[in-house]
C-alpha cells in the first residue's frame, strides 16, 4: 500500500521565523534511515537532514524530544512538541493537524516473514500473529484490509520496528509489518 509521507506538520499555532523565538520542538522516533537517534545520541536521518536545512534558512533552532512514535503522536496533540517528522496523511490525521502540501518521499508498507514460515500471501496470515507498530498507518490499513477478506490476524502491536521485528525472532509473533525503508535499511539476509 503506497501513502505519502510528509515532511513534518505543526501541532496548534504557526510557527514564525526569526532568532528571537523559541526552539521549535520536534519530535523524533527510532525509524532508521528516516528519523532517529545515532548511537553516538545525534538526530539523524532523512527528515532530520531536511528540517535542519529548513531551520537554517528560516535562521531558526531545533530542539529534538525523543519517545516512541506513539508518544510522539499524543505529544504533538497535546502541544508538549510543535513538529513530528514523518508522519503520514490521512483524513483523520488531516482534523488534527495541519500538513504541508508537498510530499517528500513515497512509501508503502510490506509484511515480512522468517523464511520457511509458509507466509506467501495475504491469505496465508489467516490465524497468525502479526507485529506493528504502534498507531501506525500500516497498523490501520491492514485492519480494514484483513477485515475486507474476513481474516483472523490478531495484531500485536510495538512501540518501534527494532523490536517489532524482534518479536518475529523469537518467535512471539509470526510476520511483521513494516515500511520499506526501515525493511530495506536494517534487514540482513
């Protein structure tokens, strides 16, 4: 399934240009090679790279508040942070917050097993546990998408893809969604 992703969005008010305001307060979460934190403890990414040359041009500074993705969202909701990159659109997101109109990347998501799972196809998920992330996007269109071919796939859900994708490992669930970045970035063999 293909979404836009979005370069960020601001949570309440807009933010203006200028060195005498604040810090514009960004959330960021473990999504390699999008957004997250190196393991020296630096912002990093490709929504990270775009936001610093925004704040650069618009002579602003960035402050980077790190959580969950899910935190992240309740965050951006409740104005604890003015800007969460990486978010995708949807028309429910859309009476939340206010989205650019100028998409950055284009993703989708994928559903990825253990070789010799047996996992084909979508049917065969019928009765298997599958991990998400978290108040995802993939976590609400493969709701109604199994709901459509009236399939038993209890969702387990993650607070980031690392361990998402752990679970597949050890065996606590049986495929995986994910987006295609994170999969292309950190997946070996």
């Amino acid at each position: 399934m293909a979404t836009w992703i979005g370069l960020g969005l601001l949570a309440a008010a807009e933010i203006q240009a200028g060195s005498g305001s604040p810090p514009i307060r960004v959330g960021l979460y473990q999504n390699p090679p999008k957004v997250a934190w190196s393991e020296s403890g630096r912002p990093e990414g490709i929504f990270v790279d775009l936001v610093e040359a925004i704040a650069k041009a618009e002579n602003r500074t960035l402050e980077y508040v790190p959580g969950t993705w899910a935190e992240g969202l309740d965050r951006l909701e409740n104005g604890q942070i003015d800007l969460m990159p990486d978010v995708a659109f949807t028309p429910e997101r859309e009476n939340l917050y206010a989205f650019h109109r100028e998409p950055v990347l284009s993703d989708w998501f994928q559903i990825y097993a253990r070789r010799g799972s047996g996992i084909r196809s979508l049917v065969d998920l019928d009765g298997k546990r599958i991990s998400v992330l978290e108040r995802s996007i993939q976590q609400s269109a493969f709701d109604k998408l199994v709901a459509g071919f009236d399939l038993d796939t209890p969702l387990r859900t993650y607070p980031d893809y690392a361990a998402a994708f752990a679970a597949v490992e050890e065996g606590a669930v049986d495929a995986v969604i994910a987006n295609r970045f994170y999969s292309a970035a950190n997946l070996r063999g």
